[in-house]
C-alpha cells in the first residue's frame, strides 16, 4: 500500500512541478527578450542563433525557476490533495503528514543534489556561452537593408545607392558606389552603373556588385599633384565587379572569449577556491612588504635624533676690477656652492627653534612636511589597493557561496509549501499562485539586497548568500512541526469560523 501511496504521490507532485518549472522559466526568458529587444531586433540573425541564445539564457535563469517551481507545485499539489480529502484519509488510517511527504522529500534532496551538480559544472559553460555569444550579437552591425532611393551608408567604407530593384532582391538598376574607405584629400571615387546584381561568397565575407554599363570617377589625385599635374580619371565599362567586406555583419564570439575567462560566473568550486588564494597571498605579501616598512620607519621605531641636510646654495664672490697690473684681464668669477651640512639633534634634550636659525628650522619643517605626505600618499594607495582586493575577494566568495545557496533554497522553500498547501487546502494556479509569489518575492529581495551587501564590503559573505534561507528556514521549519501536530491554529477552517463569529456579533 505504501509503495502504491508513495508512487500516487510522486505522480500527483512531478505534473505540477515540470509544469510550473518551464512555465516560470518561459517567463523569464520573456523578460530577458523584452529587456534585450533593441539589441536583437534589426541585425538579420539567423533562427539559429537566436535559438542557441535563448537556450543558453534559459540556462543561466535556472536557479531563479527552479526554487520558484519547487515552492508553486508544492503549494499546489499539497493543497490539492487537501481539498480532495486525501490528507484526511491518510490520518484516518494512521499516516502522518510528515510520512505522506517523505517521497517528495526524497525527490527534493535529489533535485537539490542534481541543482549542485548544474550550478558547479553546467552553470559555468552556459555562462560563459551565453555572455560571449550576446556580446558578439550586440557588437554586430543591423543587418543590410538597402531601399530603393534612399543612400545607404551601413558598409563598411561604402556608401551605396540603388534606385531600383527587382521582386527577388539579386537585379539592381541606377545604382551608385560612392567609396569613401581612404580617407584623403580629395577622395573622390565614384562608379555609377545602369544595373547589376548582388550576391555573396559562400562564406558570406564579402558582398559582390556585378555591374554592368557604367563609368568609373576617380579623384584622389586630382588634389596632390604627384606627377606634377592635377589628374582626373572616368573610366567607361561594360562589367565590373566591386567586392564589399562584410566581416562587420558575422557574428565572431573569439574576440570576446578572452575578457571572459577571468570572470567567478564562469568558474566552478575548485576554480573559485585556486583563485581565492592566490588573490588573498599575494595581497598579503604585499601588504606585509609594504606596510610594515612604512610603519617601521614612521610610527613604531621613531628615532631618537633629527638629521637633516640644507640644500646648496650659490654664492656669488664680489666682482674684481678687470683691469689688473700687466693690463690683463681677469676671467669672471662664477657663483661658488655652499657645501651642503648634516646637522643632528637630540629631541629629549634639544629644540629646533633654540638650536637652530630660523631658516634651518624652517627647512627641518618643510622636509617633514614632504616625508608626512608621502606616507599619507602610501597609504591612501594601500587603502585603495585594499578595497579593490577585498571586492574582488568578495564576488568570489558570491559565486562560491551560490553554488550551495541554490540547493538549499531549494529545500527550504519546499518545507514552506507543503505545510501551507496542507492549510490552505486549495489547488490550482489561484491561492497558491498569490501565496509563492509574496514569499518568493520575499526570498528574492532579501537574497539580491544582501548580495549587493557584500559586494559593498557592508556584510560577511557567509551571512549575506545565506540570509535569506537563514530567515525562511526557521519559518518553514515551525510550519511543518506544527502541521505534523495538527494544531487547529494552523487550519484554514479555524480562521473561517473565527472570521464567520466577528461577524455575526457585529450584526
């Protein structure tokens, strides 16, 4: 009886559950497509790529679905089987809520193991798929859309002009190819044509104009009398054939696989843990090397006497007569340095102002002055160095921590919904469609504020990936003891009746 209980109860549960899953996620991927619109729309992709898109953005919206897919259908198939009676008929032959439900819990530790196994080693792939693939397709061109009469400039070094155009697009009539892809003085070469046709390599790199009946302008020299004359070509032909680079318009992911690499969303647990250490030594190094050197020569060993040096300075001896005994004249005397003196002075016994002049302790002040803004400098850039660091350590530690987060959410947000599917006692998308999304919305607020948290450095990031599991936790927890109990307070039935006697007293 109990196996044929248990498989009633998979049956009943794994409906709802795929179906609110892809339902949740076709949602989201909705959102992503109304959110990233202008960035797709207008470029000539394939239904290709924009398949394989959309397929790796399905994956990286997984850990928001499946969490809100667990809780719905449990709410759902709970409630159902409430409103059926079915709750009542396993009490009255002796089974607990808590046995009714051991199946599904069994099932749920499974899809939490299985959500570990996908955020680990999945996750990365998809990540790194999609961010590169949508960074090449918002890098690419609109696709080429040429109008008869209208100058369309979207090629690479050409401008383009068609006044007519065949049914099929290939037959071109009154066309113009104004190349402006030198850039110098004078750049003046243009080729008008009766008709032609368009085509592409196999390998869509280049676009082919075949045209036919035209002239050729050129001027480029017409400006720089290279051959000592201003020169200026037509050239009359009956086919020619001008090839455009249409390298702008592909899709090319390579150039943007390398910013990538580097980034936590595309590393698994081990990864994230080799790189966590290496940022955290080195920084520790650096910080010892540099600041206890600083601190060593400043603050912790001051030394007992001052030593400071006066600059040198230049001392012009007086002018001597030029005209000396012989008639003869003398050089010019230059300017003589005062060599430079080293004066110490003990501060418990001695003052600046008292032995030394005026100048020289103004001297002693202003060399000072520049030692205590250089260390003011040092360490305003260790402290920058410091925070840059411990960002970089705590969006790693985001990505480690939410490898597990999405597991035990998971669990967390499955014991919510069964006990209140079991109050409730209403299937359906009605009340437990309400009921999931105020407590997802609830989890998902808490979740995503928290994170930016630490990634301000303003929380711990064991506390703030874990808070809002941590918050829902107990609260899950007391409902299914309470519901194992069969406490009246927690019965729909308790409130209707307390609801229905307010009322009849009011009257």
């Amino acid at each position: 009886m109990m196996r044929r209980l248990t498989a009633l109860v998979l049956k009943s549960y794994l409906g709802p559950f795929l179906l609110t899953f892809f339902i949740a996620l076709f949602v989201l991927v909705m959102q992503f497509l109304w959110k990233h619109v202008d960035d797709l729309a207008g470029k000539g992709l394939e239904w290709s790529i924009i398949l394989e898109l959309l397929f790796y953005a399905s994956a990286t919206l997984v850990p928001l679905a499946l969490p809100l897919a667990i809780l719905l259908s449990s709410i759902m198939t709970i409630g159902t089987m409430g409103e059926h009676l079915e709750l009542v008929a396993a009490r009255s032959n002796g089974i607990s809520l808590l046995r009714l439900l051991r199946p599904l819990m069994v099932f749920v530790v499974g899809v939490s193991l299985g959500a570990f196994l996908f955020s680990n080693y999945a996750m990365p792939v998809a990540n790194f798929k999609f961010k590169s693939l949508f960074a090449a397709i918002r890098s690419t061109r609109p696709a080429m859309d040429i109008t008869e009469g209208v100058f369309y400039s979207g090629l690479t070094g050409v401008t383009l002009y068609v006044g007519q155009k065949s049914k099929n697009g290939q037959e071109i009539y009154d066309v113009m190819v104004y190349d402006h892809s030198q850039h110098g003085i004078g750049d003046a070469r243009l080729t008008m044509a009766k008709k032609g046709t368009i085509q592409f390599t196999p390998d869509e790199r280049y676009l082919i104009l075949d045209l036919k009946d035209g002239i050729r302008y050129d001027g480029a020299d017409f400006f720089t009398k290279q051959h000592g004359t201003n020169r200026f070509y037509r050239e009359a032909f009956s086919r020619q054939q001008v090839w455009i680079d249409m390298s702008a318009f592909q899709i090319d992911t390579e150039n943007n696989r390398d910013y990538l690499k580097n980034s936590y969303a595309m590393m698994n647990v081990f990864q994230l843990n080799k790189v966590y250490e290496d940022i955290h030594n080195d920084f520790a190094d650096q910080s010892r090397g540099v600041g206890h050197r600083e601190l060593d020569r400043f603050l912790f060993a001051p030394p007992r006497e001052v030593t400071f040096e006066m600059e040198p300075r230049q001392v012009t001896l007086p002018e001597s007569n030029p005209k000396m005994e012989g008639s003869k004249e003398m050089e010019p005397q230059k300017p003589a340095q005062v060599p430079t003196k080293a004066i110490s002075i003990d501060l418990k016994e001695q003052s600046l102002s008292k032995e030394l002049a005026k100048e020289e302790a103004q001297e002693v002040y202003r060399q000072a002055e520049q030692q205590i803004q250089a260390l003011h400098r040092s360490f305003t850039q260790q402290q920058s160095s410091w925070e840059m660091t411990q960002k970089n350590l705590a969006s790693n530690r985001v990505e480690w921590h939410r490898k597990f987060t999405l597991s035990f959410a998971c669990l967390v947000l499955f014991f919510i919904g069964a006990p209140l599917g079991a109050i409730i006692r209403k299937g359906g998308l009605g009340l437990p469609l309400i009921l999931c999304i105020l407590i997802f919305i609830t989890y998902h607020i808490i979740s995503t504020s928290a994170e930016k948290s630490v990634k301000s450095l303003n929380m711990d990031a064991v506390w703030g990936m874990w808070l809002s599991s941590l918050i829902l936790f107990p609260f899950g927890l007391f409902l299914t003891l309470r519901i194992s109990t069969d406490n009246k307070w927690f019965s729909l039935e308790t409130y209707q009746n307390l609801w229905y006697r307010w009322r009849q007293k009011r009257k």
